[in-house]
C-alpha cells in the first residue's frame, strides 16, 4: 500500500521538527560550555588576583614599617586595590580590603600608634586571607569536607 503525499508531508514535518528540537539542544549545551568555560576563566584569574592580595598583605604585616619592603608591599596592594581586586572579589573580601586600605592611610597621617596599626594591618590580613578562602571555595564550589581529606 502506498503512502499519500499527505502521509509523507506529516513524516517530513515531525523529522524537520525533531531536527530544529536537536539543533536547540545542540546549541544550548554548546552555550552552556562557553558559560562554564568562561566561569572557569574568570575564577582561574580571580584566584591568581588573590594571590596577589594575599601576598602583598602578608607583606604588608611582615616587614617593618620604614622598610623598603614595606613599601614595595604597600605599591603592590594599592595596586590590586585601585585595580582588578574591585572588578572580580565578592563583597566580604573588598570590605577586607576596604580596611586593609583604611588602615595603610591612617599610618599616613600619623595620629594613631603604627604599633597598634601594625597589628591591626596583622589581624586583617589573616581575616582577609579567610574571606579570600570562603569565595573561592564558594565559586569553585568545593565542600570544605573535601579539601580536608
């Protein structure tokens, strides 16, 4: 028995339909690996952006203050800080920073005890070290379990 041109016409339509719903699929799982891709990208150079921070604050509380280590240190915070820190870190590490920050212009002004600001610059740099953790564990999303085995 042989199939009307209307028979065929309706096989052709549900073949045509299935193709575009697979062409849709393709392209959403091909978007959905350049988002994944560039998540991948931005969160790779926000952690190197980290280390950055992290390593400038550190030594920031480790060497003296007169020194010209400390003030290589200080060049390199401001740096990231007037920089990339703001385009790429959640709010509780720019609120770090912030203080970070606060902290490096009142040794400026030398009203306050560069003791007492030298221990404070100490405390936010670990505290900065800790939020620093928490995004990027947050971003990666890494169980905090799992980086302890």
């Amino acid at each position: 028995m042989a199939k009307s041109g209307e028979e065929y016409a309706g096989i052709r339509t549900i073949i045509k339909g299935g193709t575009l719903l697979v062409a849709i699929i393709a392209l959403f799982c091909g978007t959905q690996t350049l988002q994944e891709q560039y998540k991948s990208k931005y969160w790779a150079h926000q952690l190197i952006v980290y280390s950055q921070l992290l390593n400038s604050t550190g030594n920031l509380a480790s060497f003296e203050l007169n020194s010209k280590e400390f003030s290589e240190a200080k060049y390199n915070f401001l740096s990231i800080y007037y920089g990339e820190v703001n385009l790429i870190s959640t709010n509780n590490v720019k609120i770090k920073v912030n203080e970070i920050k606060q902290v490096l212009d009142q040794l400026e002004n030398k009203h306050y005890s560069s003791d007492l600001l030298k221990d404070k610059i100490r405390f936010l740099a670990l505290e900065l070290a800790t939020e620093c953790r928490i995004s990027t564990l947050e971003c990666w999303q890494i169980p905090l379990e799992e980086l302890k085995e």
